[in-house]
C-alpha cells in the first residue's frame, strides 16, 4: 500500500486498526473466558477484554467519524470559495421565486456557471441520491 495514502488518511488507518485490535480483545477475552471455570478466573477476561474490547471500538468509530466530518467540512470549504470567487451563482429566478421554493423540490433549484452552463446543485444531488436510495 502506498505511504502517502495512509499519511494522508492517518485517522482512517487508525480507526481501522483500532477496531481490529478491538476485535481481538473480544476474541481473546472470549477465550480466557471460555477456558476458565471459576467465576474469579472469568473476571479479568472480562475486564481486559470486553471493556477494553469496548473502548477501543469506540475509539475506531471516533476516529473513522471525524474522519467523514473533516471530508464533509472540506466540501463545503470548496462550495465556499468557489461561491465567493464567482465560479457558481444562484440564478436570479431563485431569488424571485422564493415564496414559490415550498412548493419546490431541491432537484428544480437552478445553479449556473459563471459561463452561463447550468449545472445540478450539490443539494440536488444529495436529494434526488436521498430518494432513490
């Protein structure tokens, strides 16, 4: 695997080894457990392994969330700057129309380029892919 890939997504590759070596706590504290027929023999298994197990799939999860939130916060860093530079802008039958936008859906909201092509919202495309899924 390529290095400057898992540099690049540090928080995922650590979210994934995480919630393996989570795994392997439950696999492990399962065993000791199951091998063990005393009550205070089980105790330890169940505490290194199922709460440790626990915290460290919780840690995964975590790290593999905020890894999706700092990808959606990085769209619309993007949408932004590309608003604030002019390369979209929200037609002027938007602006209008905006007692009307009740009544219509995300996927009729025109947004055109600066050259004049009009293109489907990021908003749209969220909407029509919500509903057809």
């Amino acid at each position: 695997m390529d290095l400057k890939v898992l540099k690049s997504q540090w928080d995922r590759t650590a979210a994934i080894a995480l919630t393996i070596a989570g795994a392997v706590c439950f696999l492990l504290g399962y065993a000791g457990v199951a091998d063990s027929a005393y009550l205070a023999e089980q105790t330890r298994y169940i505490v290194s392994g199922g709460i440790g197990g626990i915290f460290l799939l919780g840690l995964g999860a975590t790290l593999w969330i905020s890894a999706d939130l700092r990808d959606e916060w990085r769209k619309l860093d993007r949408i932004e700057r590309a608003l604030g530079e002019g390369v979209l802008r929200w037609d002027t039958d938007v602006v209008r129309d905006v007692a009307d936008a009740n009544s219509r859906t995300a996927t009729e909201i025109p947004v055109t380029n600066t050259n004049g092509a009009s293109a489907r919202s990021g908003l749209a495309h969220a909407a029509a892919s919500r509903d057809h899924a």
